[in-house]
C-alpha cells in the first residue's frame, strides 16, 4: 500500500522542525510585547515593529523620512545572510555527519579552529607576487580540511581504541586547540601591525590577495559580504548526503554507528569506521573556518583562549534542527542566520536589542534536541486521522 504524504519519516522530521520554529517566533514575538508594553517609552506601535521585523526582518530596508518601517528587497540582508550561513552549514554537517554514524561530535569548535590557524598561516604566508592567489587559495583551503581531520580523527582515535566517550574527547581537544591557536598566532608575525586598533586580530587574507570569488553574487545582493563559499558549502552538503545514503562506504560507517558489535561481526573494521567518522567530521568544520576566513572581509581575533567559537557550537542546533539530514542543514544554517540579521535590524531599527533574537534561537535549540518527542505528537494525530478515515 503506497505511504500517504504525512505518514512518510522524511515529512513528519520536516513537520516537527516547523512546529519547532514557529512556537520559536511565537515565543519571540511574545517577549516583544511583554517588554514593549511594559516600557511606557515603547508602546503598541513599537511592538508591531518588533514583531514584524522578527518575523520579516530580512525584507526591512530602513525607515522613510516619516519614520516609518519600510519594506523590500534588500540584497546588503539576503547576501549577508548567505555568507553568514555557510559556515553554519559546514559545522552543522560536521555534526550531522558523525552523529548519523552513531558519534555526537562536540568537538566542532576546536576543529574550527584548526582549520581557522591553517587557513590563514598559509594564505597569508605563500607569496602570492610568485604563486597565483588562486592556487594559495585552494592551498589553505585543502590544508584547513585536513588539520580538522586530523583534529577530529584524535577522540575518534581514543573511541575506536579505549572506548573513550568522544564527548569527554572532543572538550579536551577543544581547549587544547584554543590555546595551541593562540600561542602559534602570537608568537607569528601575522598580527595586524598596520591599523593600530586592530592590534588583536590577524591580518585580513586580502593583504596578501587572497580572497573567494565573488562569481557575480556581489552584484545580485549588493553591499553584503558574500562570495562563492555558499555555492561550496552546498556542494558539499549535497556530496555528504550522497556519501551516506547512496555509498558502500557510507553504509558501513551508519552500520558501524547503529551497532557496532553487530558489524564487527559482520566483517565490518568498526575501529576504522570510527577514525574515518570523526576525520571528516573534522574535515567538515575546518572547511568552514577556511570558507569564512579566506572569504577576504574577515578578521579574526587571536586571543581565543578566552572563549571558543560560537560558530562551532551552533553546528549542533542546525543539524538537530536538520533533523540531522545533510540537506536539511543547508536550509536550518540559513534560518538561524537569518534570525540574526533579524535581531541586528531589531538593534538598528527599534529600542530592542539583538538579544531577543538570541531567546528564538535557544527556544527553537531547546525543541529541536525534543524533535523526537514532537514527531511522536505527529504521527499520533496522523494515525488518529488514519483510523477515523477507516471507520
């Protein structure tokens, strides 16, 4: 019997990511109002702003000479929001990847680092007045994959061997990185000694003209920062979701995952699997760092021991809201970037502040890491459906 459309696995995920968002922006809009109703300097109007511009954020092109919101196509929010989700997308695949392999990858953040120190020590160090940029490109960026992947592949290799949680694994090496990132970097000569306030960050990657192609997409969204990173970063979300559900290879890294004694009964080298699994899962976070720092209008600021960075963290939320699908990711990494643009217009437009968008973003984290829960509620209101069709 053919399986009706919300009966299938694929959309009740899709279904439960929706409902995850929507109570997300309901619970935004909520506080909005609560905080503009309780400030006498707010009032209702500033609430309908509030609202519509979380809501609708990326369409806001200002305020007219009477004040008023304004509304449209604005290229400078789309673009900004398309460079800002390709590195979402990588980390987001990073832990997709391993987590569909049966491995919760936390160690996205130092494996983004990596692939951050990598990039840019090699873009900015070959001489580009006798190598062509182009090629220094492609250089840093195959050399950031491969310092991840060996970065990933350590907790791989203390999982496959000692049976080590990888989590326990991953937040050593997180912090390992952070302070190796750091050290290298200040003991280099790559510290931007040109501008005096920026004295704490790195030299942009265009000092030594390196940059990404732009391909034409600066024309289309005009004043934004992206480049082709976004065209890689789908690619290469298409090319993962083709490695684990269409491949040998990818077959026996989700056996390996769903039971790993069973394929190793099975002939299968499960402790091969595991390394193979957080290699690439490595590969993929420190592809995003290369995309992000190598796009040419990036700074990055060296001292990271203090903290690590968000972007490798919020790769868990975008493959939970992914339902963990490759494909998926490309699509979650492109709304929680555009709830950020959304909470900069709320900065820039209104009296709120950014925040808020940030208590959407951890509302709809919340839900996803219950989207199991939320599919059940699903799939019990369609078989409710289902039986009083038959009756």
């Amino acid at each position: 019997m053919k399986e009706k459309f919300f009966e299938r696995k694929s959309v009740q995920s899709v279904t439960a990511s929706i409902v995850s968002i929507l109570i997300g922006l309901i619970i935004g809009a909520v506080v909005i109002t609560i905080v503009g109703l309780s400030d006498s300097s707010l009032g209702i109007d500033s609430v309908k702003e509030g609202v519509s511009l979380i809501f609708a954020g990326l369409f806001s092109t200002g305020r007219n000479a009477a004040g008023t919101l304004t509304w449209g196509f604005n290229g400078q929010n789309f673009g900004n929001m398309l460079f800002r989700a390709t590195p979402l997308i990588m980390t987001g695949l990073s832990v997709a990847f391993a987590y569909k392999t049966g491995l919760f990858n936390i160690g996205a953040p130092g494996q983004y680092l990596m692939g951050t120190m990598t990039s840019l020590m090699i873009a900015l160090s070959l001489p580009s007045d006798r190598i062509s940029p182009v090629i220094i490109w492609i250089i840093a960026f195959i050399c950031a994959m491969l310092a991840g992947a060996v970065w990933g592949a350590i907790p791989g290799f203390f999982k496959a061997v000692l049976n080590t949680n990888e989590v326990i694994a991953c937040i050593m090496t997180n912090w390992i990185a952070a302070n190796l990132v750091t050290w290298l970097f200040d003991i280099s000569n790559l510290k931007n000694e040109v501008e005096s306030t920026k004295m704490g960050y790195i030299y942009k990657t265009t000092y030594n003209g390196v940059a990404t192609a732009k391909l034409g997409l600066d024309k289309i969204f005009m004043g934004s920062q992206i480049n082709a990173g976004i065209i890689v970063a789908i690619l290469f979300a298409i090319a993962i979701n083709i490695v684990i559900n269409r491949t040998t290879f990818g077959y026996e890294l989700r056996a390996c995952g769903s039971n790993r004694q069973a394929s190793e009964y099975a002939g299968l080298k499960s402790k091969r699997n595991i390394v193979f699994s957080m290699a690439i899962a490595g590969a993929l976070s420190a592809a995003g760092a290369a995309l992000y720092n190598l796009a040419g209008n990036t700074e990055f600021f060296w001292s990271t021991y203090q903290s690590l960075p968000a972007i490798g963290f919020n790769g868990i939320p975008v493959a939970l809201l992914a339902s963990t699908n490759p494909i998926g990711c490309i699509f979650s990494a492109i709304f929680m970037s555009m709830l950020d643009i959304a909470g900069l217009q709320l900065t820039n437009l209104t009296a709120y502040n950014e925040y808020i968008s940030s208590v959407i973003v951890a509302v709809i984290v919340y839900l996803s890491a219950f989207s199991l829960v939320i599919r059940n509620m699903v799939v019990k209101v369609v078989n409710r459906k289902k039986e009083g069709g038959k009756k």
